[in-house]
C-alpha cells in the first residue's frame, strides 16, 4: 500500500506489496502483466502482476497458496 504525502507528488510505502497474477498454459505470451504495471505506475500502487505457468489440475494448488490478493485465469 503506498500513501501520498500532501502535494500528491511523493509516495511512501506503508506495507507490503499487494500481489496479483495471470495463469494458464501457456501464459510466456501473455501481455496482462505490462499492461497492469503500467496502469499500477501510473496510479503509484504498490502492486505487481505475474504471470505464472499452471497446467490443467494445478489452479487450486496456486491458490491456496495464498500468494496473490487475485489471479486472473
């Protein structure tokens, strides 16, 4: 989580970076991720989107996991 500061210019890290991810196979072909994190740049989140490889069967070892606040599939 970032905050501003009150001339909306300086961001400062308040937390732990809120992580994100696309699935599938493949998924190395997969644009998401530099679409996201450059709406997250821009916004000054402190997000990241990954893309992460996950064959038929595997989606619900991922998830609980519990590494990603959402997963696109």
């Amino acid at each position: 989580m970032l905050s501003s500061c009150a001339s909306g210019n300086e961001r400062i890290q308040i937390g732990m970076t809120t992580r994100f991810s696309v699935v599938g196979s493949p998924i190395e072909h997969s644009l998401s991720p530099k679409l996201h994190l450059a709406a997250y740049g821009f916004l000054g989140l402190d997000f990241v989107y990954e893309k992460n490889e996950v064959s038929s069967g595997q989606l619900e070892n991922l998830l609980a996991s519990n590494k990603f606040a959402g997963v696109s599939v």
